[in-house]
C-alpha cells in the first residue's frame, strides 16, 4: 500500500505544479505590443468582452517594453487612439514642447511612461481582462477555426487555456498565423511578384535589421559609469557612427558628431533612447522561424552589440557621464524588456497592399484606398546596414502619406482570426512604413473594431461589411483618408473623410521628406472634369457642366440626380433636395455665402452630398475597393 500511496501524491505534486484553468472571452488578443493593445482597447469600448494575452509584464510593445519611445510619423494625422495616447504623454510631460527633445520625432518620453499610460487606459475598460506573462504556446483549430489557444505562465508554468470567438494575432513575429496554418510571407519579394519597380529582381528570406535598445541617463558631470568593457570590443565597430571616430573611409561618411548622435533619440529628464542605425547598434538576425529558446540564445547577440555601443559612447567619445537607467527596465542588464523587431511573417490577406497602392492610390489595381481602416505618413524605411548581402537602396523611397486596407487584416483561410501589429498583408517593401508606432497602433485599433462587430454579429470577420468597420472608426475620431488637412477638430471631418472614401473627390499625395502629405484642398473649387470622371462609377457619367468648375446649383441638380435611385430602394432613406430647401439648411450644416451661381468649393459639395444622398452609405465596397450596389 506504500508505493501506490506514494505514487499517488507524486502526482498530486505534478498536478498541482503544473494547474491548469480555461477561460472564455468574445475576443482573444494575443500579444500586448502597441497593436494588441490598442486591439484590446477598442474592442472593449464596443461593450465586447475581450481579453489581452502578454508574454512580459508590460503593455506597449515597440513603444515601451523594446524602448523605441521617439515615435516616427503621423504627427499631423491626430488619429483616433494615436492621438488619445498622445495627449496622455502631453499631460504627463507638460505639452507638446516638452516631448520634442530629439530631432528625430516630434514626440519623445520614456519607456515607462508608455506602460503605464497603456495600463491606465485598459484599466479603465471595464470589458478587458489584461494577463502578463504568459507566453502563447500552441492553438487548435477545426472547420477552419481556432477553437481554443493554449499559453504557459512564465512564473510557474501554469496552462492558460482561452476560447474565444475571434482572436486577434498581434504577436511580434506572426507566431499565431503559423501556428493556425495561415499562408505568409517572409522576407522580399522579386519585383516580378509585387509589380514594385525598386530593385529587387529575386526574392530571398531577408528581414530587416532588429535592435536591441538601451537607454541611457545623464547622472551629471564628473560622474563616471562606464560599464564593464564587454568581450570582443574593437571602437572600429562603431567608425563612422558619427564625425568624432571616423577612420575607414569606405564607409558611408556620417553627417553628425557625438552630441547630435545622442540627441537623435534624446527623451525628456535627461535620457537618451540609443536606437541608431548604420553604424551604430543594429544588427542582423533572422530569428522569425526558430523557437523561443533558440531566439533567446540568438538575441543575445544583439544585446552585446548594444553594450559594445554603449561602451564605445562611454569610453570612446568620453560620454562617461550617461549610463544605463536604472529607473526604465526591469532586467538584470537594464536594456529594453525585447528586441525592437522591424519586421517579421507577414500574412498573404484578401488584399495585399503593396507600394504602387501607395504611390497610385487611384489610378493603381484595386481601389484599395476606398476600404482604409488606418494611416501613415512615414516614408519606407528600411534597415539593413548590417547585412551586406542585403539591398541597401530602400531607406527612404519617396511616397505621400496613404490609408491601410481592411482586407490586409483578414486571412484567406481560418474564419475568426484577425492579423494586427506589423504582420498585415504588405509587401516587404512597403512593412519599411506600415511598421512606424503610430501606423501599427492605429491598424491595431481596427483590428479591435473588426473583432467586436465580428463578435456582435456572430459570423467572420470577412463578412463584416467594410462600410460599418469605418463608420465605428469615424466615431472614434480616427482616420479612414490621410487627409492633413482636415481634421478631427473640424465639424466637417466625417463628411469629408466619407466622401473622400468614395473616390468622389480626390486627394493629392505628396512626398515630403520624413512626413508625407496628402490634401484633400477643401477650399479649393470642384473642378468638373475631375468630378465628371468619379461620377462613372455612379453612373452619373451624363452629368452636365456649364463651366471648369461646378456652381452650387449644378452640384444640388447631381444630389437630385443621384437621389432618384436611392428613393426608389429606400424611401426613408430619401432627403428632398432644393434650392430654397437648400438655402434653408446651408447655414445649419455650418456653410455659409450660398449663392447658387458661384462655384463650390470640394469642403462644400462634401457636406452637401453627406447631409442629402450620403454616398458613402450608398455605395457600400467589398474588400477589392469594388463597389457592391
């Protein structure tokens, strides 16, 4: 009787070291990146019960726990939990001014601030569960579905096991996809494949540089801490990092010296975000397709390459005074949390978006622009100075801002995963600008508003209908069209964002340096060759134009025009059109001078055409930017 005694408490000891519990939720995101907590934010606010799976113990991803806190783009696209987020950081810091410390960004703050300002926001969600450290494991699936995804607790290894109706996959590197079985794409493709004319004839497995961030803090003059001298460090490394060590001269000579190096990612209380490409401490490693384990013992390299570049700071440049932060991350070598990776899987969606939808947005393939859920000004970025068998042509290829189509969230396979964080279906050139902080937070928004209807509606998030993932967006003060123009402060801004996603009136994009524009040119007049050009997919191609440019009187016989069809389907929906009645209700909608004879201006037919017809409930699009009624 002793041995069965005995073995039976073995394994009541095995049994309770290793529990296991299940929950169930409407929506599963997993992974706490700047993505998935926007995911999780959103779907939430949808009255949607939601739960935030993250495998550290902070929230914020790139933003926080890999410390790139010198956010790149969308300073003049104040967009919907992108700008929410930053109003926090201007309240934390005192206004806009105190978080332009650097010359790389508009808006610099330190890495806790971002967690605790992420934190803060999902606690006020009274729908969200968040649960930290526990890494996801393995999923199964049945009837193309993911049926439940198991994690394991980093403290005790505990089992978590999730059933959820929808997941969101917001991982760093696409673990969920894979583990779905969902087709994806990794490193670049031949130019032959994405019909994008920059150089790249073959494809190959190639990811971007990735960097492990180390900040680092002023304790003030006469001090010194200078780390330990780590192994294998030569200053030559680092030559041409900056102009006070530069000796090979077949390096790419550097524009700046020592001051101007650190003060490209210097953050508020006298910090220094350390993140610098080139010849500083990126570094090349693929290691999307291993395990964690062997991820791990790979990222170490990175980290010494950010020690050795700490260490050539200190030594080498005399910058004795800056040291680790000891107030930033809870890590025994006090760098970032996690690596800062650039790129990883990214998924083969409904729609792939590539460069020329950036760069053609309407005269290009699909009118994908018509379907956007999120924008982006930054131009491609990409990094891959550590890698010499990799092209090094792509660092700023010039584009104006655009919009991120829905379809690139959703799978062609598995019915209830969404895709967020930088794992969308773009090609590897244009992830160089889908990447930037702001992007993926936005993007990640979307996902979280296409797994709540999804949820609400019981059915696929592709059956959700582009037009309500949009109008959810709208209400949330966040961008469809990258107009710089037209902002959320301004009453018409839903009128002209919803016109403009018709293709009714047009943008001009344009490259601008490190903040691409696009202009919607609300005050400029509607000129009627343009608008008789989108009027064919209305067919309303007979309209009739007196002059160049179109009056009031001519814009309000084309809302009667194309309103004859719309009081046919839907009597109810049918607004009379006038010129008194016009007049009567042009002050109301916050328009003044109404003089039928003088032309319109695009701000003017916008809201005229919102406020009678409403076209952009009237042609509702499929996931190709194709009209469907």
């Amino acid at each position: 009787m002793i041995k069965p005694f005995i073995t039976f408490c073995i394994c009541l000891s095995w049994l309770a070291g290793y529990a296991q519990r299940t929950i169930e939720t409407d929506v599963l995101v997993i992974g706490g990146g700047v993505g998935g907590s926007a995911a999780g934010i959103q779907s939430a606010r949808m009255g949607v019960k939601t739960v935030l799976v993250e495998s550290g113990p902070w929230l914020g991803g790139m933003i926080s726990a890999a410390g790139v806190t010198a956010t790149d783009g969308n300073h003049n696209l104040p967009s919907g939990l992108w700008a929410e987020f930053r109003n926090h950081v201007y309240n934390t810091y005192g206004g806009p001014t105190a978080v332009a410390t650097g010359w790389v960004s508009n808006t610099q703050f330190e890495p806790h601030v971002s967690d605790s300002i992420f934190k803060l926001m999902a606690k006020n969600e009274k729908e969200l569960t968040t649960l930290f450290n526990y890494s996801f494991t393995k999923l199964s699936t049945k009837a193309n579905r993911i049926t439940e995804v198991v994690f394991t607790s980093h403290k005790n290894g505990d089992k978590l096991i999730v059933k959820s109706k929808i997941c969101i996959d917001a991982t760093e590197l696409g673990d969920v996809m894979k583990a779905a079985g969902v087709s994806y794409d990794l490193g670049m493709e031949a130019g032959s494949i994405t019909g994008e004319n920059v150089g790249i004839v073959t494809s190959n497995n190639i990811v971007q540089d990735l960097t492990y961030v180390a900040i680092l803090k002023d304790y003030g003059a006469g001090t010194d801490h200078t780390i330990p001298k780590p192994a294998h460090y030569s200053p030559d490394e680092f030559d041409a990092a900056c102009t006070d060590y530069y000796k090979d001269k077949s390096r790419q000579a550097p524009t700046v010296d020592a001051k101007k190096m650190l003060d490209y990612g210097k953050l508020p209380n006298g910090k220094y975000m350390l993140n610098w490409p080139g010849y500083g401490n990126d570094t090349y490693l693929n290691v999307v397709e291993m395990t964690d384990a062997e991820r791990s013992n790979e990222l170490e390299k990175a980290k010494q390459t950010t020690l050795r570049f700490v260490y050539f700071i200190q030594q080498q440049l005399g910058f004795k005074h800056l040291g680790l932060a000891d107030d930033e991350f809870p890590t025994g070598d006090k760098l970032a949390l996690m690596p800062y990776h650039r790129e990883g899987r990214r998924l083969k969606g409904l729609v792939r978006m590539t460069m020329r939808h950036i760069a053609e947005p309407y005269t290009y393939g699909d009118a994908l622009y018509r379907t956007g859920i999120s924008v982006g000004d930054y131009p491609i970025d990409h990094h891959h100075k550590k890698n010499p068998a990799a092209p090094q042509h792509l660092e700023f290829y010039p584009i104006p801002s655009y919009n991120v189509p829905l379809g690139a969230l959703i799978p062609q396979t598995i019915e209830n995963l969404i895709v967020a964080e930088k794992g969308i279906s773009v090609s590897n050139v244009v992830n160089g600008t889908t990447r930037l902080q702001p992007c993926v937070m936005l993007t990640g928004q979307a996902a979280g508003v296409l797994a709540a209807l999804s949820s609400k509606q019981n059915g696929a998030p592709r059956k959700v209908a582009v037009r309500s993932v949009q109008q959810e967006l709208l209400k949330a003060k966040a961008y469809i069209m990258p107009y710089i123009d037209v902002l959320p402060g301004n009453p018409h801004f839903e009128a002209v964002q919803k016109v403009g996603a018709t293709g009714l009136l047009k943008g001009k994009g344009i490259p601008n340096k490190w903040a691409n524009q696009t202009w919607f040119y609300a005050d400029s007049v509607v000129n009627a060759k343009e608008l008789l050009k989108a009027l064919v997919d209305f067919k309303q191609s007979k309209a009739i134009f007196t002059d160049v440019n179109v009056s009031i009187r001519e814009a309000l016989d084309l809302a009667k025009r194309m309103s004859a069809s719309r009081r046919t389907q839907n009597k109810e929906q049918w607004v009379p059109i006038g010129i008194e009645l016009t007049r009567a209700r042009w002050q109301e909608w916050g328009l003044t001078n109404f003089d039928e004879k003088r032309p319109i201006t695009r701000l003017e037919l916008a809201v005229l055409l919102n406020n009678t017809i409403d076209p952009f409930s009237m042609k509702g699009v499929n996931h190709n930017g194709v009209f469907a009624n």
